[in-house]
C-alpha cells in the first residue's frame, strides 16, 4: 500500500522504511512460523511486565465452567494496572472467583494472575460478535 488516502500524518504513522506497522503483536516459533497474539494498543503493563490480554483470556478459558471472558487493565496505585477479567459462567455452573484465581496461578506468572474478578450474563459484542473490552469497566 503506498497509504492512506489523504492523510499523510496516519501514512507517516503506518509506514516506515517500506514497513506497514499494524499495531500487532507476533511470536515465531522454531519451525519460522508466525502467531498474532494480540494488539499492542491492548497490551497492559503491570509492574513494568507486558500483559496481553488475549494470554490471559486463552488461560481463564481452560478453566472448566468458562463460557465466556474478556482481560482489562485498570488503575492500580501498586503496580500502574490491574488485571481484570469478566467471565461468562457456563449454564448450571458454580464457578467462584477464587476458583479461577487458583487456576491461573497454576498456569500463569505472578503479574498475570488476574486480581479482579467480575461475573457477568453475557459480553459486550460487535455486530461482527467480537468483545468489546473499551465497554468494559
């Protein structure tokens, strides 16, 4: 693409040396091939350790009686920000905070472990069907 139609300052922010910088973040494996794991306008940062909201989501969805998720970070005065997941139980589960505290501890580090929980019916969508976490509080 040589840019954005009319907008120079955006084509200035896009493309660099004949790069188109998409705001994604990417892991390569060994064999070269190439995931997207997130968004950097998404990543949070908790005691200066980067935290992509969709790494925590894929965790808290392996615990048994998650429909549902979605990660934030909100303001913390101890860490710069907190991480807040909101959980969509599955039908006819008791499924507790502390639960998926538990959880996450066995399979996170330290600063990823979620450290608010909050329950809710269902998750803000898109007309696309994808959360909506900037209506999330």
């Amino acid at each position: 693409m040589r840019g954005y139609w009319r907008l120079p300052e955006a084509t200035a922010g896009a493309i660099r040396d004949g790069w188109l910088l998409t705001g994604d973040v990417a892991t390569m494996d060994q064999q070269g091939f190439i995931r997207i794991i997130d968004r950097k306008e998404d990543r949070l940062v908790v005691s200066g350790f980067n935290v992509f909201p969709k790494e925590i989501e894929e965790v808290v969805l392996g615990c048994e009686g998650v429909l549902e998720v979605a990660c934030i970070g909100i303001a913390d005065d101890k860490t710069g920000e907190a991480i807040k997941v909101f959980v969509v139980r599955k039908p006819d589960v008791d499924l507790s905070g502390e639960t998926i505290i538990a959880y996450c501890r066995q399979r996170l580090s330290a600063y990823q472990v979620p450290r608010h929980i909050e329950f809710r019916d269902s998750l803000p969508k898109s007309i696309a069907g994808k959360v909506l976490r900037r209506d999330l509080h």
